[in-house]
C-alpha cells in the first residue's frame, strides 16, 4: 500500500471509528461499560490463552515460579497481540501497521491484566506449587483471570472513551 492509499484507508478508517464510538457512547463521546467489557473481554481471552499455558507449561516442566510467571507474561503478550493482529490483518492491513495497532490497542490491557492475574497467583497460598490435578491451582487461575478482567474494565473504559487502546483497532474492524 502506498502512502495515498494508506492515507485514504486511515481517513475513511478514522471516520468508521468515529461512527462506530458514537454508536457505543453514552452520549457526550462516552464509552458505555458494554462496550469496555467487551474490549475488555477481547483482550482477556488471548491473555487467558497465554497464562494458561504458561502456568500449565511451566507447572507440568517443574519450572521455578518466576520463570513460570514470566512464561505466563510473555505467552499471554503473544497471544493478546496475536489475536488482534488476526482481526486487522484480515481488515486488510500490512503486517507492521498490524504490529503497531497490536502495540496500541492491547498493551496497557495486557499489562494490567497480567499484574493483576499474576500478584493473584503468587499470593494465594500454595497456588503457585499445586499440581495440575489440584482444584487449588485451577481455582486461582480462574479467580485470578475473573478478578483480572473485573479490574481492567474501567482501565479500557477510560482507554477508550480517551481514543487509546481498544479504540485504535475499532477504526479497522469489518462491520
């Protein structure tokens, strides 16, 4: 795509987005909490994805609990980024503007995710040494992923009511 046609996509992009924000605002430019959760919502599964096979990879190799987090982090970022990459690639983006939207839309998301759901881990007694046959260590991870999702939420809300975050890859969703 050449600089016109990137400009031409990004113009036209920018006012679907717009559209799009009215239609979820609360009026005023607002963003609705359906809209946020959503968003929100969005970002948990490829974080899920990630922290669940980083905590069950490094939980089943006996991996030491830091190198398990920072398995668990770096997997829940590939995932995260990797999912919003599929939806804009598919938009019609090349791939380093689907990087950079990837980059924008879920890394403070991401972020708060991942200190929340893995403080949770490393604070729960025992959660961090139970085997993957105990209801203890599954217990965690999914009030750790609940709680993560509950927090974040008003941290997108305010993200995208701001035009940041989640709302950048709005402007190349396919309606």
């Amino acid at each position: 795509m050449n600089h016109e046609q990137h400009q031409h996509h990004a113009d036209h992009a920018g006012r679907a987005g717009h559209a799009h924000h009215a239609h979820h605002g609360n009026g005023g430019g607002g963003v609705t909490w359906a809209a946020a959760a959503q968003a929100t919502l969005h970002c948990l599964t490829g974080c899920a994805i990630g922290e669940i096979l980083g905590m069950v990879l490094g939980t089943a190799f006996g991996l030491h609990n830091g190198a398990t987090v920072v398995l668990s982090v770096l997997l829940a970022f590939v995932f995260g980024y990797a999912l919003t990459m599929r939806g804009v690639l598919r938009a019609g983006l090349d791939v380093r503007t689907a990087v950079k939207v990837a980059l924008a839309a879920d890394t403070v998301s991401i972020v708060v995710m991942e200190l929340i759901d893995n403080s949770v881990m490393v604070t729960v007694p025992g959660a961090m040494d139970a085997g993957l046959g105990d209801i203890l260590f599954w217990l965690a991870l999914a009030g750790s992923l609940v709680l993560a999702f509950v927090l974040t939420v008003p941290v997108n809300k305010w993200m995208i009511g701001k035009g940041r975050g989640h709302a950048v890859v709005h402007a190349y969703h396919q309606h």
